[in-house]
C-alpha cells in the first residue's frame, strides 16, 4: 500500500498583508510564509494549505471572515479558474502600488540599485478590453469547475478557450473574456458552435487526433482584424465551409489565415500561413512623439507587437523621453523586434541601427521604414551575443545611445560586456522582468549609475510589469 498523505493544517483567521511573486498574495503564520492565491492584501481568512515545505507553504482561502478595502468584484466569469487577471479583485490603484513596490523591491534587493530616481508608474487607461492579440486553444478534454462536478453537469463535447495552469491537456471553455473588445468574443463563440454542429473534432493533445488546434485573433485601432485558423490536417473540404462562415457572419475581419500544424506542439513560428480572405496582413498606427509625424506598421501573422497599443505608445514615449536624442546621434536598437521603438525613435536621430533575432520581425522591420519613409535605419537579424562585436560597430558606427528591450531572460553576458566596452553616454534598459533587469543593472554598474526609473503598466489585473530604467555613462 502507498503511503497515505498526510492531511495539512486549516489556519484560522489568517490576515493577508502583501502580494507577491507570480500573481500570489502573502501572509506569515508563526513565521512561516504562507502564498495563497486570489487573495487581496487586508483580507481576514480561513486559510486551508495544500502545500508545506520548511520555509513556506501555500494554502486556498476556504472562508472569508472581512473583506479588503481593497477587493473589488471581478469583472470575468471566469475568475478565478482561469489562469489569467489573477488581480481582478483588487482594486486598480492597488494594483499599481503592488507593481510599482515589484519593481522597487527587485531592483534594490537584487541589483542594489538606487530608487530615488524612480517616477510614479504609468497607468493603463483601459483596464478592460485592452488586448489587441489573444490566442485560444481547442481541446477534446474540457476543464470542469468544482460547482459542475457537484451538480453533475455533463461535459461539454469540446473546450475553446485558455490551458488550464500546470495542466497541459485541459482547457477551460471561455463564454467571455474581458481582454479583447468585440468581436472577440462572438467570433470565439461562432467558431465553437460552428465546430460542434458540423462535428469538426477539437483536438486531442495525448492523443494527437483531432482537427481543430488553435484561434488567433488580432485587432488594431484602425479597426482591422485578423483571424488565423489552426487545423492539424490538410482537410479544405471541412476547413473552408467554416472559414466561409466567418466571412459571412464577421465583414470586420480584414485578414482571415490558416495554418496546417501537424506537429506534436502547438508553435507555428516555422509553419506557412495561408490567407483565405482579405489582406495578409493587418496595420497599426501610432501618433510620433512630441507631435511628430503618425507611423503605420504592418502587423503580419507573426509579427510581435506590444499587446496594449495604447500602453505602447506611453511606453515608446517615455523611452523617447529619457533617451534625449540628439539630431546627430547613432541610435542602436537592441532586440529591436519588427523596430517599433527604432522607428518611433528614428525621426529625432541621424541613424538607427535595429538588431534581432528573429529574421521574419526583421524583414517586417525594414518594410515598416520604408512605409514610413525612413532611410537614416539599417536592421540585422542575428544572435545578439553574436551580432554586436567590435566588428559590427565599426561597420556601423559606435553608438551615442542604446535602447535595449530584451526578453524576459534579460541580457546575455557578453551584450553586457560589449555595452561596457562600447561605453555609449546613455542606455535606455526597458524590460519585462524586473528581477533580471536588476540583475544586468548591477553588472553595467561598473561604468553606469542609474538614473531615472520609470514603470508602465502594460497588464492590468496582472502581476506583470514593464520598467524603464535610464543609465548614465559616469565612469
């Protein structure tokens, strides 16, 4: 016989005091840390662990006994099962608080920076409906909630929607997510019942059968959309009755796509896309800092663009701000992406020199120059740490200016090393993890002080953060 698990403490009248990592609230029980999930700071509650190490544990709140201040009704009718907007109870203005804390506390704690620099973050305007790109999965294994199975609801014949967290092969169905403004949610909707009425099988991850994998579904302010279909089969006889009801039954959408994904995951950066209808692709725009001239950038199905439109022109602003280009300078963009920061930057520098490693992003870049009328930029696709040597420098031009926005990872050691041997006046570090932001921070602090700090919040209802840091060549 297994042994039997051993049964673990329900804490009584626990009150929250902090949040923490990965979306989590905080409290400390006879000094123990205890993580306990869609808990708002002030709370007073039960607390039933379902995890115990030495140094922590992590629990569920079983009984509420007093409220936050701070806790607000969540907008989602699926709070709480679904993995995402783990902060939809607490208030908006709380939430910047806790985000603006995130980033201090990493920065001071990790890279032993000095904060007094640090702004006020920038809020988001819209806190709902604010996403221009989700993308949701097809699965024959739905996620049923707790209240389902005690009411011995029947489960559904398929799930559209989001993973559930740490489980590879459930997903939980969406009826309305308050991410993507309508359609959104219609089409999501369309597509499902489509799906079930002609018995189009939704796929089945352990299995590998089915046909129906992924939706993906983009907007811009400009009021285009795209809409990809993911199938696992080559089947044009069951895929175009359902594409030709989009068509019908969505005139918004701009750009309908398909992918044929026959492999074991569910990546498709290295698949073809086929477009069915409309244009291949759809355009953002965006006002140019200080009154400049609008930029259009082209949006293919690949491409990346910033999530929150309106967010990104605060954030490119800022960056503007604190970079203080001068109209003789050389700009270099790091991890440049499809070059929205080096375009919005371009106008206000003698040259622009963008790198990634992404060539499709790099060839969407130099498309977007030329549809916006640059040609002071020069884009390479490449390995960073590879990419920026000596060499290229020299070929380039040695750099007034840096503004790197690396993924979540941060910076490899030797784009570090290269920064403090080229020894620019200014780097703008924009990141989205604030722990490794900190982390290269303190390595450039051998020649650099850190001047102006500036957080943005790109996700609300989310723990996630983007911070600006400016750094000031000293020594």
């Amino acid at each position: 016989m297994g042994r039997k698990k051993k049964e673990l403490p329900l804490l009584e009248r626990v009150e929250i005091t902090d949040t923490a990592a990965e979306g989590m609230a905080l409290a400390r029980v006879e000094g123990m840390v205890v993580f306990v999930p869609f808990a708002v700071p002030g709370d007073v509650a039960d607390i039933q662990l379902y995890k115990k190490k030495k140094n922590y544990a992590e629990g569920r709140v079983v009984r509420l006994y007093s409220a936050s201040p701070l806790r607000v009704e969540p907008q989602c009718p699926h709070f709480g099962t679904c993995g995402g907007c783990k902060w939809q109870t607490m208030s908006y203005a709380a939430q910047l608080e806790a985000k603006q804390k995130q980033v201090r506390d990493n920065l001071e704690r990790i890279g032993g920076i000095d904060c007094s620099g640090m702004r006020p973050i920038c809020g988001s305007e819209n806190i709902f409906y604010y996403r221009n790109k989700l993308e949701f999965t097809f699965s024959s294994r739905a996620w049923r909630t707790a209240e389902q199975l005690r009411d011995g609801d029947q489960p559904p014949t398929g799930a559209l929607g989001f993973h559930i967290p740490q489980i590879f092969d459930k997903v939980l169905p969406i009826e309305h997510c308050a991410l993507q403004p309508d359609p959104s949610n219609g089409i999501r909707l369309a597509v499902r019942d489509y799906a079930i009425a002609n018995d189009l099988e939704f796929y089945d991850i352990r299995n590998h059968t089915g046909f129906l994998r992924n939706l993906v579904i983009r907007n811009t302010s400009l009021g285009h959309w795209m809409v990809i279909v993911i199938v696992a089969q080559d089947d044009m006889e069951r895929l175009t009755p359902l594409l030709d009801m989009l068509r019908r039954e969505f005139p918004q959408i701009t750009s309908l796509q398909y992918i044929i994904n026959g492999k074991m995951n569910d990546s498709y950066a290295d698949l073809e896309v086929h477009t069915y209808h409309g244009a291949d692709h759809i355009e953002e725009r965006m006002e140019g800092y200080g009154g400049g001239s609008e930029l259009r950038f082209i949006i293919n199905p690949k491409s990346f663009y910033q999530t929150n439109s309106a967010q990104a022109q605060r954030l490119y602003s800022h960056v503007a701000e604190l970079a203080e280009l001068q109209p003789d300078d050389t700009l270099y963009d790091l991890y440049t992406g499809t070059g929205t920061i080096a375009l919005f930057l371009a106008s206000r520098c003698r040259r622009v020199v963008g790198i990634e490693y992404v060539e499709e992003a790099i060839a969407d870049a130099r498309l977007n120059a030329r549809r916006n009328g640059f040609d002071n930029t020069a884009f390479y696709a490449g390995d960073m740490a590879e990419v920026l040597t000596e060499e290229f420098i020299a070929a380039n031009g040695r750099p007034d200016v840096v503004v790197t926005d690396p993924p979540r990872a941060g910076m490899h050691e030797k784009v570090v090393n290269q920064l403090l041997a080229t020894a620019p006046r200014k780097i703008i570090y924009v990141s989205c993890n604030p722990a490794t932001q900190a982390r290269d921070l303190q390595l450039l602090a051998t020649r650099y002080d850190v001047r102006r700090i500036q957080p943005v919040d790109m996700f609300p209802h989310t723990h996630h953060v983007e911070n600006i840091a400016e750094l000031i060549l000293v020594r």
